[in-house]
C-alpha cells in the first residue's frame, strides 16, 4: 500500500501534481501539493463535498476552504490531502438522510446527526497521516482548520502543528453553518 499512481493537473491556480494513495481497509486519498515547500508547510485535510463541489451549494464552506488552499499552494507550496469522506464520514446516502432530517425538523446538521443515531463527525484521519509522511512533507506543518480533531490527530501521529486560519467569502447561510460547527463541534471561531 501506499502511493500507487501520480500526475500533474493543470489547474486554474497552474500545475499541480496530484498523487493517489491507498491504505489498509480500501481507504485512499489524493493527495495535491506544489514544492518546493516553505517550513512550516502548509497543509489542508479536505474532506470531499459533493453538494459544494459539483453542484455549488451554497450553505456550507467546503468549495470555498479546498479553492483558497489550492490558491495558497499554487503560491507558496504544500499539500491538500483531498479526503473522500462526504458528510462527515456518513457517506454520501447518509449525508443526504441527515440533510432531510435537518431541513424536515429545522436542526442543524450535528442534531440530524444524533437523530439517526450518528456521531456528528465520524471521520478518521489516519490514511492522510500516512499519506502525508509517505509524500516526504517536513515534520513541522501548517494546518489550515477550525477543527481541533484534527490538530489533536497530527499532533498524536508526531508533527509540530500551528494552526493557519484561511479566510473565505461567506454568506449568511454559511456562517450560520459555521457557527452551529462551534457550538455543536467545538471548531473553533472563524477569524
């Protein structure tokens, strides 16, 4: 296991090269980085949203977050470990069950969440980890998040973690989005 195929994507932030990594279980990731990398390198794990992707979504931030860290990499080199894990690690059917349940019961999306009987975040970011040593990145990185699930994961696995706050345009639908990912996912504020 571990990298099995590579390229390079022509972007509209330029060329980037994309490396495809597949770990124990059939979990796998992308992983998309521009070197040379400045230390602390910049870092951003993605978890995968259909609905803002592809469809342009616009209540929540996930298109916004992956456009403005391919913008930083283009600019001053790093990494997204581009995950697949839509909703939280539910999948995309769950996903869409929990959005039903959030717009039939007016709830935000941790409360959908706990009324299917889900934990409000079920991801696990262990194959992004190893990605990330297996692509070579420096031990001391960069991590743009609000998540502090995801400072606590590099930090177990051995990196010197800073905390890197991208700001994105909102809307009201997101930061209201943003707001319930405080309270209900202690994320911390978006700055």
């Amino acid at each position: 296991m571990g990298f099995t195929e590579e390229t390079i994507i022509e972007t509209k932030y330029g060329s980037l090269n994309a490396k495809y990594f597949k770990g124990d279980g059939g979990k796998f990731c992308l992983c998309v980085y521009k070197k040379p990398w400045q230390v602390p390198v910049f870092v951003r794990l993605h978890s995968g949203c259909l609905f803002a992707e592809s469809l342009r979504a616009n209540d929540c931030d996930c298109d916004r977050q992956l456009q403005a860290s391919l913008s930083i990499i283009s600019k001053e080199g790093g990494v997204v470990v581009y995950l697949f894990q839509e909703g939280r690690g539910l999948g995309l059917e769950g996903k869409i069950r929990a959005l039903e349940v959030q717009r039939n019961q007016n709830v935000d999306t941790a409360k959908a969440f706990e009324e299917l009987g889900f934990e409000p975040d079920l991801r696990v970011y262990t194959i992004a980890l190893k990605a990330l040593r297996d692509l070579g990145i420096p031990n001391e990185i960069s991590l743009d998040t609000n998540n502090p699930n995801k400072l606590k994961a590099f930090e177990d696995f051995g990196f010197i973690v800073t905390r890197r706050h991208v700001a994105i345009r909102t809307n009201l639908a997101i930061r209201k989005y943003l707001k319930m990912k405080q309270k209900a996912l202690s994320h911390y504020p978006d700055e």
